[in-house]
C-alpha cells in the first residue's frame, strides 16, 4: 500500500482537516466554489474542514482535481498540516 495511504487511514479523520482548509484559502476558493468544481455538497466541503467526515478515494480525487494538485499532493500537504 502506498505511503500516503497508509497515512490516511491511519489517521482518518486527524489527516485531512488541517490542510484542506489551508490548500484551498490558498487556492482562493471559498467552500461553495470548491465544492461546485469538485461535485461535493458545500457542507460535506465544511464537515471535511472541520474533521466531522472522512472522504474516500473517490472524494480525495475530485477535490485534488478541483485543486488542480495531484492527489498525491494533496495529502503531503495534508500531512505536513498535521505534522506542524
């Protein structure tokens, strides 16, 4: 399995929240914008941020597509958030 993988689920919830926030403040997209590109709910987007919800594979890859990072990015830079 590969490394950032293995982190995610390993840390589920902790993993993704610090730095999506981050990543898309970023990226100057609110919560509405990010979630109209990705095909998410605006308060599934929120839930994400907050730690309430855990995104699957699936949902990882829409959002680092909506990012316009790749996935795996996406979750170094997640990881480093929750690192710091």
């Amino acid at each position: 399995m590969d490394s950032h993988l293995r982190f995610y689920y390993a840390n589920k919830n902790k993993s993704f929240r610090p730095g999506l926030k981050k990543i898309r403040v970023r990226k100057k997209l609110t919560q509405e914008s990010l979630s109209l590109q990705a095909n998410l709910a605006r308060v599934y987007i929120s839930e994400l941020e907050y730690g309430k919800k855990t995104p699957s594979i699936e949902t990882l890859f829409k959002i680092s597509k909506a990012l316009n990072i790749k996935c795996s990015r996406l979750m170094d830079l997640t990881e480093e958030e929750f690192h710091n």
